[in-house]
C-alpha cells in the first residue's frame, strides 16, 4: 500500500476502507484516472482533476456519520440531490458539490455517475 495514503489516513483509519472502495470502483469505470495523495486531498483526474476525497468537515458534526470521507466533484450545473451534502458555484457554470460517505454501500452507481460526469465536463474544459 501506498505509504502517502497510509499517511493520509493516519488519524481517520476507519476512512481509509471507504477511500480504498472508492478508488477501486472508480478505476473499475475509469481505468486511465491517475491519483495524487496530497496533505488535504486526494485527487482523481484523467488530465485535469474532476475530483478528489478528503476528511473536509462537511455540514453538522452531528449529522457526520463516523468513519466519513468527503468526495467533491466539479460540474457544470448544480446536483439537486439530498446526499449533496455542501454545494457552491466558484465561478459561473462551476458547480462544486462535496458528498459524504459513511459506508461502502454509498459508494454507489449515482455517485460514480457524478464522478464519470465530473471526469467528463473536466476533460472538455480548455
């Protein structure tokens, strides 16, 4: 394993299981996405970064399930979902949406859809 990740995690292992479902079912749809462990994020790209995973504190403490990741993915266009848990608009038709993960189980088919979509506007940005 990744000695950066393991790092990473250091003070959340229980995160790190989420994270590792994740990656896997996103490379499973992505296979080309490289992954870059940083100090505050892990990010996901296929060119250009579409999006990434953290222990960003999202929302009401007591609303965040525990272990948590927060996966953050940029569009075009805002979600309207109720697992968007946080959601602004940097800039005009930069959507930014932050969606905690508690289980596996939430690393599912409308979050990878969000992230293949992600991947997809990022790449058609110049």
């Amino acid at each position: 394993m990744n000695p950066d990740l393991l790092f990473f995690f250091e003070k959340e292992p229980g995160a790190l299981q989420l994270y590792q479902v994740l990656e896997a079912r996103l490379k499973a749809l992505l296979p080309e996405m490289g992954v870059k462990v940083g100090k505050s994020q892990i990010t996901f790209t296929l060119h250009r970064q579409f999006g990434c995973a953290s222990l960003l504190k999202v929302g009401r403490a007591a609303q965040r399930p525990h272990p948590y990741l927060t996966v953050t993915f940029g569009l075009d266009h805002p979600v309207e979902s109720p697992r968007i848990a946080g959601k602004t608009e940097p800039y005009p038709r930069r959507w930014t949406h932050h969606v905690l993960v508690g289980t596996p189980e939430e690393v599912d088919a409308e979050l990878l859809g969000w992230l293949q979509e992600a991947a997809w506007f990022s790449a058609s940005k110049r």
